[in-house]
C-alpha cells in the first residue's frame, strides 16, 4: 500500500499507544495503518500477544507494560483492569517528539511532558465506565457483579482526570464526538477509520444464509441475533471468537452455525456469499458493516450509533442508492421484523451502490486525513 510520506515530520520520534493488542479487530487496523505512515514508530501498549498478527507489527519496537508479566493470557489479562491506570502511566515518553494514543480503555490516560503534543484517537470513551455498564455485567451472578460495579466506579474519576491529559482528541464518528464532548467536555475532529475495501471483491451471488460477523462479547448482542432467528428455518452464520462463545453457544439452534475464529480466507468467503449482514448491536462506528458493503451485500443494523453514519437506510433521503435496513428497536422481534421486510424489498439493494459506499472509507482516506491533522500539530505546536 503507498501512502504520501510524513515530510513535515522526518526526523521526529513518534511513538504510538495502544490499549493492548490481543487481536486484530478495527482498532489494530487504525494503529496498523498509521505504522505504515510512520515506520519508524515505536509502539506502547499494557500487553502484545504477536502469534494473533501474523507479522503486522514486525519492523516496530513494541514496548509492554508490568501487566504482561503477570500470570495470565490475552483471554485473562482484563482480570488485571484496576492495575491499567498505573500501567499506561509507567511509560516513558521523554525520548519522543508526538504521542499518537488510540484509546478505548486507559490508553488516553498516559503521562508525556508539556513539550509533546499528545493527539488521542479516541475509539469511545471506555463503554463500561459510561453508557453500558449494565450490558458487561448482565450475565453475573450477584456478588461478581457488586465487585465489578464498585470497581468500575473506582476508575470512572480516573477516567474523567485523565481525559484532560490530551491535547488534541480526533473521533472516529460523529457519534463518538458526542460521547467525548458528554463524557470529557472535550471538543474533537472526526476521522473515521480505515477499511480495507481492497481486499474484498463485489460478489453478486448468495447461498442463501445471514451473517453476524464480531467478536462474541456483550454489547455486541449476538443473542439478540440468535433469539430473532429462533423458530425461523432462516440460516445464521456467527462467526467470530470471544469470552460470550460458550453462552452463546448454548442455543444449539438447528438453524444456527458458529465459526470459530475465522481466518482472513474464511472472513472474505463468509462475506462474498451471505446474502446480508446481521449487525444487532450499538457500535461506535463499525467496520465489518463496510466490509460487508465492500463484498456488495446490504446490512441489516440497529440503527444507532456508528451504523447511522455507514449504512445507507431503506428510509432515508437517498433510499435510491440504500445499502440497508436500519430498525430502531434493539429487540429480536424488531431484528427479525427487519429481516421480513428485506425479504420483501431485496430487489432494491443493489451490490454495486453497496461498494460504492463502502469505497467512501478506504484506508488511503484515512490515512491522508490522520497526517494531514498530525502534520498541522506538529506545525502549531512549534
């Protein structure tokens, strides 16, 4: 992939934080792409497990914090969640020139000294300290979850104060933009994030099956997914990984497949052969949506959050090129009216209006427009 060099900024030490990288998901892919415009960065983040990244990293000093150390795995680290703030404070930035955090949790919370400008890409203000507590605690038992709430509530001031540590915040949606000003009484600049449309091709074949394609955690409500095609002899296919996996897999719905862990490969054929995506669950932007609308297949969302900035409804001012249905109730009953109504009205989603779409967020977008601001910091800040 070319992508225009950092003139303004050669010679300077960058160094890029995370919150930790266990996995590539959406915001791996935003620090990925920002390491393809500065190669020399050096990356920070609470733990790094590199046998999920198949190389994504190599060529980047990446420096951990005392959590990897500790017992545990990328499955069980989070147990260690009290311990993040002073983490991500015990790294030293004194070396460096700009600090680029991409943060969801505590990332945003790291200590740099007044002569660096400290530009934050912010994901969400962290969703269990904020608006959705309630959906990451919903399946423990009483005492787990008295435990869990106090200590989110332990960290929530530490949040708010550290919010102020930042100089300069860019959110990947306007809906985030919002969060950051209600959340930190911060203003910011949208940058939405990359999505790779190049790696998928417009497919105008279907075996006849729907898709949820996310990682099996809470909010993500795959169940809601699974009880709105319960009784149906609709296929579903859930594919992902996650701690909700042995939950979910309960079901054992005859109608109902989950794939393990996909691979690059089997994300593309999923994709090119569904015949829409289900997206059930409040996203702060939402990348696989695109994906889906890349591959041109129509998507089939709650319509809040991320996926009203991605997907072209049914009923909005340019229902002439939709890319799907948005529903307004996050029940499986309103899931599965939605599903209905697209059986009725396929015709009129068509696979290239839905690559059209999705082209609008290709990742060269992203990463002109993230230098374009990190460049005018740089110049502002001299």
């Amino acid at each position: 992939m070319e992508c225009r060099p950092a003139k303004t900024l050669a010679g300077t030490k960058i160094a890029l934080v995370c919150d930790w990288l266990t996995g590539m998901r959406g915001g791996e892919k935003c620090l990925k792409a920002i390491c393809e415009v500065f190669p020399g960065a050096d990356i920070f983040t609470l733990v790094y497990y590199p046998q999920h990244f198949s190389g994504a990293f190599d060529g980047h000093t990446v420096r951990t914090s005392f959590i990897q150390r500790l017992p545990g795995n990328e499955k069980t680290f989070r147990h260690y969640l009290p311990l993040f703030p002073k983490a991500i404070e015990s790294f030293n930035f004194t070396p460096y020139d700009v600090v680029i955090s991409f943060s969801h949790c505590v990332a945003k919370g790291v200590q740099t000294s007044p002569r660096i400008p400290h530009i934050c890409y912010c994901h969400t203000p962290a969703r269990y300290l904020w608006d959705m507590q309630s959906h990451y605690t919903a399946n423990m038992g009483f005492i787990k979850k008295r435990i869990v709430s106090q200590m989110l509530a332990r960290l929530k001031p530490w949040d708010i104060a550290s919010a102020g540590r930042v100089n300069y915040y860019i959110a990947n949606s306007h809906h985030i933009q919002q969060r950051i000003k209600r959340c930190y009484n911060q203003d910011s600049q949208v940058i939405y994030p990359p999505v790779d449309v190049n790696r998928f091709q417009m497919s105008t074949t279907s075996d006849g099956y729907y898709l949820v394609l996310s990682a099996w955690v809470p909010y993500k409500r795959v169940d809601v997914a699974i009880q709105a095609f319960s009784g149906s002899n609709r296929k579903l296919i859930i594919a992902g990984r996650g701690p909700e996996s042995e939950r979910l897999k309960r079901c054992r719905l005859p109608n109902v497949e989950f794939v393990d862990n996909p691979d690059d490969a089997m994300v593309e054929q999923l994709l090119a052969n569904c015949r829409a995506l289900i997206f059930p669950g409040q996203e702060d932007f939402g990348i696989v949506p695109l994906e889906a609308q890349a591959c041109g297949k129509p998507v089939i969302a709650y319509g809040a959050g991320g996926a009203m900035e991605t997907v072209v409804g049914i009923d909005s001012a340019d229902s002439h090129c939709a890319t799907g249905i948005l529903y307004e109730d996050p029940s499986p009953q309103s899931l599965l009216h939605a599903v209905e109504r697209f059986e009725q009205i396929e015709d009129r989603f068509s696979p290239e209006h839905c690559r059209r779409n999705a082209l609008r967020f290709n990742t060269e977008r992203y990463q002109s427009q993230m230098l374009e601001f990190i460049e005018s910091v740089w110049d502002a800040w001299q």
